[in-house]
C-alpha cells in the first residue's frame, strides 16, 4: 500500500499556539495521529542536551527557523476525503480570527511506502510511563531496566493509537482511575486497541471494541496477542452511527459499565443517545477527543441525553469528559 505524507507549515514559538491550532483543525478533519516538527522545541532541547547531538534527525536539523510542521499520513487510495476535510479546515483557520499568527499554512504531500511510514514512526516512537500504573512499550523496544509497571506492549501499525497524542494519554490515566476489576468495556473508535487493551491489563473483564477502519481489526488483535488478552476481546468494524445490524451487535454485548470515544467532539455528541442504550445505569462514559472550544456543547449535549458530569481533565487544548449514566428506573 502506498501512503501519503501531508505537512502543513505553520509559525514554531515557546507558547506552541499556531501548532496547537493547526492540530485541532486537523482533529475537526478526522485526523488525530500527527507528528510536529517543530523548530523551537527542536534547538531548545539541543541547546539543553549538546552532549546528544548526534542523536538529532537531520531533518529537524535543517528545519526552517520559526517554522514548524504538522505531518500526518494517509493511504493513497482512501485519501480524497480526508484531504478535502482537511483543505477546508486549514482554509477556515488561515481566514479566521488567527490567520496572521499561524503563518502561511502551506500544505506539501509527497507519496511514501509502507516501509517508509513504518520507519518514520519507529524512529521517534519509544517507551514511556502512563499515570501510576502503565508504561506503553513498543512491540520494538525492549521494557526498561528496573521497571515495576504494567507493561503494555503496542505496535499501533497503521492506525491511530499510540498512546502519545493527549487525548489518549488522558484516556488512559482515567481508565486506571475508574477499573477496579472485572468491569465490562466497550471502546468506541478503538484504533490501534490501545485502550481496550490497557482496560483489560488493567482488571477489566472483557472489552468490545469497533472501528470505522477495516484495518484496524488485525492491527488489535495482533497487539491483544502482544499483551495476551485476545480472548477477552470482541471486535466488530464499520460505521456505528449508520449500520443497524452493527449497532444491533455491539448492543448485544451489552450492558457496559465503562464506554469509551476517545474521536472527536462531533462525532461523541452524534453517539451519546446510542451510548445511553448500551450502558448501564451508572457506568462511566469517558468521551475525549474535543477541543476546549467544543467543550460547551459536548456537556450539554450529554447532560439532555442522561449523563451527569463527574469530572473534565485538560491536556493543553485538549478535553476529556467523565461523565455516568442516570436512568430512572
């Protein structure tokens, strides 16, 4: 399969404004894996670790000053969509009240294999600590010496789902909040199964997982093998919101005492009545994926469908809501 590699220029600076709003409109597209290349942040850590130079990408090296980049990969043969999202978005930030603080928004695409992808990823992608309990290794990497957390072995392929982006870390730490075991989950866009899978090492006892991408079934199941938990998890592909048969089978596996929607804040508003259906009476629905400025609509749109809102985490411009379901019995 051959892949497309998108980069947006924007303006790199100590506050990250510009990449922060380029990330967001590419969320508002569907877009949620992204690499920043970013100029600031780059010289500042060789200007703090001149003894690791020669571990710099010589592509962030020859990066433009005061010029940072948003890359994200698409495959070629399903990129139309996304693309004409994404043009849309990026057009309405560059015409909008930020147009003269996010610089010029140029968008370049050059086409990559699946070798090349795969690379890009692996080459900044390495272990790392989430919250009190987890540390997300890569199937690649080897566990860190002397470590005392659970270990979550993940090779996120070709879909979202590293655990790094900061809708998902959230995700994640709230997860090891909310499982105090045997709990049933059912994770709701689950990509690379990142989520399903941390529920389940965590203590839950089973997870249903459904992704829009029919990629994403072998991607989970090889990494619930990574993790020994393939038993515990069913997986179903296709679109939620439109499929009866789909929604009809998810349900069947219901009711859950834990939803997750780690997408966007459209898409959480459209499946909150379905949500309600398949939950129990308490469970938790951890939403993520919304923006600060979607905020607003997304806690009324689940307060008029019968949850009540315990909690809101941050992560820079980023939003996760906990909220539980209230049916009057």
């Amino acid at each position: 399969m051959r892949w497309l590699e998108i980069d947006i220029k924007t303006i790199s600076s100590d506050d990250g404004m510009a990449v922060e709003l380029v990330v967001a409109a590419l969320a508002g597209a569907g877009v949620e894996a992204v690499q920043v290349l970013d100029d600031y942040e780059m010289r500042l850590h060789l200007e703090n670790t001149a003894d690791n130079w020669d571990y710099a990408d010589d592509a962030l090296l020859r990066a433009e000053k005061g010029i940072a980049v948003v890359r994200f990969y698409v495959a070629e043969e399903f990129s139309h969509d996304t693309i004409t999202a994404v043009n849309l978005n990026i057009s309405s930030l560059k015409n909008g009240e930020f147009g003269d603080n996010v610089g010029t928004l140029a968008i370049s695409i050059n086409n990559v294999d699946d070798e090349d992808w795969a690379e890009n990823w692996k080459k900044y992608y390495k272990p790392f600590e989430l919250g009190k309990k987890l540390i997300i290794c890569p199937e690649w990497e080897e566990v860190p010496a002397n470590n005392n957390k659970t270990v979550l072995k993940l090779n996120p392929g070709q879909v979202f789902g590293t655990g790094q982006h900061q809708t998902t870390a959230m995700c994640l730490e709230i997860l090891e909040k909310y499982i105090s075991g045997g709990e049933t989950v059912a994770d709701l866009g689950c990509g690379s199964g990142i989520l399903g899978i941390a529920a389940l090492l965590l203590g839950a006892q089973s997870v249903t997982a459904v992704d829009i991408d029919k990629t994403a079934e072998a991607i989970v199941f090889e990494n619930a093998a990574l993790n020994f938990v393939s038993d515990k998890i069913t997986m179903f592909t296709g679109n939620l919101l439109a499929d009866n048969i789909l929604s009809g089978q998810i349900s069947a596996h219901g009711g859950y005492e834990i939803v997750v929607a780690n997408i966007v804040a459209d898409i959480v508003m459209a499946m909150a009545p379905y949500v309600c259906t398949i939950i129990n009476n308490g469970g938790k629905f951890i939403s993520s994926g919304i923006i600060k400025d979607r905020l607003a609509e997304v806690l009324e749109t689940l307060e008029n469908n019968g949850f009540q809102i315990l909690d809101i985490i941050y992560k820079d411009e980023w939003v996760s809501v906990i909220s539980q379901m209230t049916k009057i019995l």
